[in-house]
C-alpha cells in the first residue's frame, strides 16, 4: 500500500519517546531473565522457563505439507507466481512497510499455538485450537488471481476451507448482516505494531469486514497453505481470508477473531483513508483510486520485475459469478 502522508502517520516525538522506553524496558527485562516468562507460565513443566533467553524459546518457521483435493474448478489455467515470489513480495504492515520486510521480520514469528474465536451474534460460539485450523474441515487447493490495490497481481496455489463452512458451524442468528475480522495484535512479535512509523501509521490490531452474503460465497476461502504446504509467516500464518474478487487488502492475514455483528464493521484501509479505500473494495477497472489508474495490473510471473507484463485489470478480478450480490448498487460510490 503506498505509503500515506498525512500527518497522523508522520513519525511524532511522541512514537519515538514510546518505542525507546518500550525496547529499553524490554532490554532491562530481557537482562533480568524475564522475558518469555509470562507465555510459559501457564505450564509448570516450563518452569525454568524463568532463565531462559528470548531466542532459545522460539522456532523459526518450517513449512508442513497439508493434504487436499484439487477440485478441477479452482485449477486455473494461468503461469502460477513462483513461490519464492509469493513468501518475498509481501504486504504484511505488522512486520514493516516494504515488500521484503515481512519475509525477514517474520521469520520467528509464533503461530503455533493459536487461537481463532468465532461469535458475535451466533448461537454456537466457537474456538479453534492451531490442529483445528488444518483438521476440522476438509481442504481443497484453489488457484486465485490476488489483485492487490496498488496494481499488481499475483497467481496464487492456496489451500484452504470455505469460510462458509466455518460460519454455518457457529449457526449465525438472523440478525446477523456484518463478519468482522481482527488480526492478532502482539507487540512483542509484530514490530510494526510498536512504531508507528514501521508500522505505516496504522491503528491496530488490523481489521477487515465482509457483508455475510460476501463471507458465505463458496469464493470466499480460509487460506492454511500455499504451494501445498503450511502458510509461511509473512503470508499470514497459520490462517487468513482469501477474496479474490476483492482488492487484497481485504484478505486479512494471521485472523484471531471473526465476529458476526449487524453493523457494517470498521476496516484498516477506510478508517486511514476513507476516500482511497472502500468498504467494498471489489476489483474494478472503471473506477480509479484517486492517486492511480485501476485500468491494468503488473502480473508477477517468472520475469523479473521490470518484466513486460502489463496486463488489463478484469471486473471482479475475473469471477463474474459474484456480480448478482451487487445488483441495484452504484459501484463507483461504493467502491
Ligand atoms: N493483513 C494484515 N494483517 N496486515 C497487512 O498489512 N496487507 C494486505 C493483505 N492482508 C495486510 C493484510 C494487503 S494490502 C495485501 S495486497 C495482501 O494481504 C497481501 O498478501 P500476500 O503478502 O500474501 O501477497
């Protein structure tokens, strides 16, 4: 995402005041032995725990392979962007602002344990433990294009569940219009969410909504893998929403929490800057962002980046098939 300059993203005294006496208390602790201590404490067996350092506790990503069928409708016939251009070109603002940040920041990050809480207004509230994300429903492989808003896109190999699946299990009450997303906040891990000005002047814990029409359209997947394997940190393990009719931002990444509601719910993107980002946010190439043409897309393929590849952006990122659920809107004004 562009970077935004307006003065509640500028780096104030006041932030850097912040991060200095947050990484010098952090210094102090870590010195003193405690750091690390208050994750284990809820085991005895990890009681010396106390002693350890910040480092030895932590477990660099490795990638696990999943298993899943391959429904001949989600294989796509279109070059898949290579992997490694997948898990390094990333937008990921908790871990910094450049492409490459997410991939070197994030590769201690903790996903395992993890807790994904669905309620709000369902009559069967649910929490998912880390297995429960890989086991309590059946996984497919699904080929999406990803358009991301600056104008670039991607093929994508996700593995993953229908968010409807999800949904239906919390048995959603009929008051129920909105599902809002939140992505995990820790400051201790996601270095972008104790400086505002790594972090890109966002508010977080970072949040994203659908309507519940859009979060039940079988499009709509929990992504748990890539390229057939475990979600790499810095693609937003260990599970994120995948819209692929939608601008990727949107596709929230590491989601902690789903909640139905009846009120359209706040996103990251509007309530920075509400004129540039939608609620919305549906892949169009007749309505330009104000800073930028939507007409076309730069395709991330096995080229390099300068690549010839320039290629025409599609309504609805190409899945027509959601057109019916906006019927009657106006959707320059909602865009
Ligand atoms: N989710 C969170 N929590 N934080 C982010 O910064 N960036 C979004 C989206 N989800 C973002 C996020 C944007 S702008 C895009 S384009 C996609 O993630 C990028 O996904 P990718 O890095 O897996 O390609």
């Amino acid at each position: 995402m562009p970077k935004l300059f307006r003065p509640s993203v500028r780096l104030t005294e006041n932030d850097v005041t912040d991060e200095q006496v947050y990484l010098n208390r952090r210094s102090l602790l870590k010195s003193m032995g405690f750091l690390g201590a208050s994750t284990l404490l809820s085991t005895p067996a990890s009681a010396a725990g106390w002693f350890w350092s910040d480092d030895e506790e932590k477990t660099p990503f490795q990638a696990q392979p999943l298993e899943f069928t391959q429904p001949p409708k989600y294989q796509i016939n279109e070059t898949r962007t290579p992997e490694n251009k997948v898990t390094s070109y990333n937008n990921f603002y908790e871990f910094g602002t450049s492409k490459d940040a997410p991939a070197k920041n994030a590769t201690e990050f903790q996903t395992n344990p993890w807790t994904l809480k669905v309620d709000g207004l369902v009559n069967k509230p649910l929490t998912l433990d880390y297995d429960a994300l890989t086991a309590r429903f059946p996984l497919q492989e699904r080929i999406y294009r990803l358009r991301c808003v600056e104008a670039w896109s991607m093929v994508v190999p996700w593995v993953g569940f229908e968010l409807a699946s999800l949904i239906k299990q919390a048995d959603p009450m009929m008051s129920a219009k909105y599902v809002a997303f939140e992505t995990l906040y820790d400051r201790d891990q996601m270095p972008g969410q104790r400086s505002r000005f790594m972090g890109g002047g966002i508010d977080y814990p970072y949040v994203e909504g659908l309507r519940l029409d859009e979060a039940m359209h079988p499009l709509t997947l929990m992504a748990v893998g890539l390229y057939g394997k475990t979600l790499p940190p810095q693609n937003g393990a260990p599970i994120r929403l995948v819209v692929p009719w939608k601008y990727g931002f949107k596709s929230i990444k590491s989601i902690v929490r789903i909640r139905l509601t009846d009120k359209e719910p706040p996103t990251t993107w509007n309530r920075l800057a509400s004129n540039e980002y939608g609620f919305y946010a549906n892949v169009n190439p007749s309505v330009a962002h104000p800073r930028w043409s939507q007409a076309s897309e730069r395709r991330i393929t096995t080229g390099g980046l300068l690549a010839r590849n320039r290629i025409e952006t599609q309504m609805f990122n190409g899945y027509t098939e959601v057109a019916p659920m906006y019927e009657g809107m106006n959707l320059s004004r909602y865009y």
